[in-house]
C-alpha cells in the first residue's frame, strides 16, 4: 500500500498583513495621482509645493473611508502631521472639489462599521497594484 505524503499547508497572510500591504499601496497610488513622479506636487491644504503624504480628512481608523479615494490627498507633511491634517482648510477643500452633498456621505460613512474580508481587502490590494 502506497503512503499518501502530508500535504503542506498554504499559510495565508494574516488581515492585519493585508490591511498593511494595502494602506502602502494606497498611500503609494494616491501619492501618484497628486504628485509628479518625482513625489512633488501641492499640497492639498496649503497649496506648497513639497513631497506628499496620503493625507486622511477623515481617520484612517474608521474603516469605511480608510480607503475611499474621497477622503485621501496628497499633503505636505507640516498640514499632514505637524497641523494634524490641517482640517479647516481640508474641508474646505473637499466641499470646493466635490460637493458639500460628497462630505456629508463621508461623514455619514465614518459613524457606520465596515468590516473587510480577506477577499475584500485582496481584491483591492490586486485594483491599486494594477493601478500603479
């Protein structure tokens, strides 16, 4: 009788290892969109030219709008981290950009739980690596 070798067990990353892996790339493509390859462009807030930051109107520790691309701007770091994001000006801002209707919904969607699957947050690791 033939013995049947054990199969090797595929460990799969773990949520918070995905969740990681996809706030990089999602900093990474939103750096993109708003700056030049070089990493320079205006700052969402201020309006200086420097390196960006991905810059969270909204924390990024309310999942529903951690990765909205509404809610994410290329800042400078003094707004993004020395003004805590600089929020006065970055409100205005989004209203300017997408509508006072837009903002309500984000901060609509920042008081609902959103819970990410491990197929949820692959699939958007796979968008924004493709993006890239």
């Amino acid at each position: 009788m033939k013995q049947e070798k054990p199969r090797k067990r595929v460990k799969l990353p773990s949520i918070p290892s995905l969740r990681r892996k996809l706030d990089q790339l999602f900093s990474k493509w939103i750096r993109g969109r708003d700056a030049a390859p070089n990493g320079i462009g205006r700052c969402y807030t201020c309006n200086r030219y420097s390196h960006l930051e991905a810059s969270h109107f909204i924390p990024r520790q309310h999942a529903a709008t951690r990765w909205d691309e509404r809610n994410v701007h290329g800042a400078c770091a003094y707004c993004n981290r020395w003004q805590h994001g600089n929020l006065a000006e970055y409100y205005v801002r989004l209203v300017r950009q997408y509508g006072q209707a837009t903002v309500d919904e984000l901060m609509r969607l920042k008081r609902q739980p959103a819970h990410f699957t491990r197929s949820d947050l692959e699939a958007l690791i796979e968008r924004y690596s493709r993006a890239l």
